[in-house]
C-alpha cells in the first residue's frame, strides 16, 4: 500500500532527503538496537494551528489527542517503552478560564474514553506535576486510571499536568530536607542517583529524546533535571500535524546523533 503522507498541511516541515518514501520505507531505515529508551515531548502549536484553520483554539488541542494517540502507537510498535509529554504547564493556569476549563474537560475525557483501551494495549498511565491542583473531576480520574493501568508493562505514558521542572525540584528537596531533619537521611548519603529517588520521575530512564513542536526551542520548565544529557529535536511542525510520519523523521534523526555524554568521539582522538 502506498502510505506516503498526503495530508493536506499548513505547518509541516519540508524533508527533501524522506519526501519521497513511504511511512514504512521510513520505518525500515531505522535501527532497531539505536531506538531511545524514553521519548518526551513538548506539545506546542496548537493554538496556531486552529487559528490558521480560522477554528477555536480548542480544536487544536482536540486534534492534538489525535497525535497523541499516533505517537503512542507508534511507540508501542517499535517498543519505546517510555513516553512523556507536556499537556499542561503551570504557567498555562495564566490562561484564560474557558480554554483552561476546556482543557481539563479534554484530559477527563481523553481518560474517559481510553482507560479500556490503556489496560488492553499494555499502557500504563502516570500522571507528573502538581496534581492536587486539577478540578476534582479531573484529578479523580487521573487517579483512577493511574491504579487501574499500574500493573501495565508495555509503554509507560507520563502525563505531566500543572508540572513545572524548578518545582519538582523544590519539592523533591522540601521532603528530602524533612528526611534528613528526621533522621532518616544523612546529608552524606545525597548523591545524582539518591535525588532522583525524589522526583517524580522516579524509576523512569532520563528521556533519550525530547521533541519540541511549532518551531520554539526552548524548554520551557519541562524536565529540567532528567534533560541534562538528552539530544533534541525541534521541528516546525504544530503538534496537530506530528502524526506517525514525523515520528518516524525524529526518529531517523536521532539516530543520526552520535551520543557522548562528555566523552571524546569514537575512535576517540589522540591522547
Ligand atoms: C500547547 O499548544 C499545548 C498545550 C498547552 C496543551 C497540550 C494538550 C493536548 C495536546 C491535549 C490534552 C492532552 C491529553 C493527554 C489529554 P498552545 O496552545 O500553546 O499552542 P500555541 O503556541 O500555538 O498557542
């Protein structure tokens, strides 16, 4: 079958070197031993995207869902076994109440909908950020479907709402310094690997790869600590239109990245 992507678009990135294969010739080109651990993603532009359309703002985060339920499958596919993303910010709480309100009712019933089909698929649900501030209705099925997707193995899917890097790390410091005034900890004990038992990343690999959408780079309180070595991709692309084809170009891009962490190149050069 031919897959090559015809969707009409107003925002997607050019790729002169991929245009002319097929979603699955760009799905055989990549390496399966060099596909990263953990993908995060900052989902940005959908705002624009439903402008250009001459559309409420809503319905491109309506249509962002469907992004992300592509890139989920996809990395179920190829199996990443990890995916997190970017649904709301702390500073989106600056946003006016009707698109927050419709935002919250999205994500209620984005769980709604797709608790039956996370337990079926293998996905498990973890929601990261400040979650006690979500409207009730919203937080009780954040809840519910972390509990009844907890034993899932096949993708962990983490949802990070009302979530800010500085606070995390704020908070992960508060409990620790309240485990070292009750004794538990010795402030000698504190090394990277000790902190991170505080995030609440806790258990999860540090993202491989961070995608960012609609042409910013930047990035914006996501991850800040568990970044510290990952490779990024940022594209023009809107999130409404990073659909399963421009996950597969990231993809393909990152393997073309050779990875350091601070160590010379291999073959490394002349001592
Ligand atoms: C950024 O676009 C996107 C958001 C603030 C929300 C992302 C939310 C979704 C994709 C839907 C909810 C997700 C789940 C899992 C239910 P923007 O509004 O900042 O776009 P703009 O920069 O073009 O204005």
């Amino acid at each position: 079958m031919d897959n090559r992507d015809t969707t009409p678009s107003l925002s997607k990135a050019p790729n002169p070197e991929y245009d002319h294969l097929s979603n699955d010739e760009l799905q055989e080109l990549l390496d399966p031993a060099l596909l990263p651990r953990h993908i995060a993603i900052i989902m940005d532009g959908n705002g624009r995207w439903a402008e250009l359309r001459g559309l409420p703002r809503i319905s491109g985060h309506t249509e962002g869902i469907k992004s992300v339920r592509e890139m989920t499958a996809l990395c179920l596919e190829l199996g990443i076994p990890n995916l997190t993303i970017y649904a709301f910010s702390q500073e989106n709480w600056k946003r006016p109440a009707h698109e927050i309100n419709a935002l919250m009712l999205l994500l209620e019933r984005f769980l709604q909908s797709e608790l039956d089909e996370l337990v079926e698929r293998g996905i498990r649900f973890r929601a990261i950020g400040r979650i006690d501030s979500l409207p009730a209705s919203a937080l009780k099925w954040v809840r519910k479907v972390e509990r009844e997707t907890a034993q899932r193995d096949k993708l962990t899917l983490t949802v990070a709402l009302s979530y800010g890097g500085r606070s995390e790390i704020v908070d992960a410091v508060r409990r620790l310094a309240a485990d070292c005034q009750a004794g538990a900890v010795s402030p000698t004990q504190i090394d990277e690997p000790f902190l991170e038992k505080y995030l609440s990343t806790q258990g999860l690999p540090d993202p491989d790869l961070l995608i960012r959408t609609s042409g910013e780079a930047r990035i914006s309180n996501f991850l800040l600590w568990q970044l510290a070595y990952t490779e990024m991709y940022f594209t023009p692309t809107l999130w409404p239109d990073f659909r399963r084809r421009e996950g597969l170009l990231a993809l393909l891009d990152y393997q073309r990245r050779e990875r350091r962490f601070g160590r010379l190149p291999n073959p490394s050069y002349p001592q």
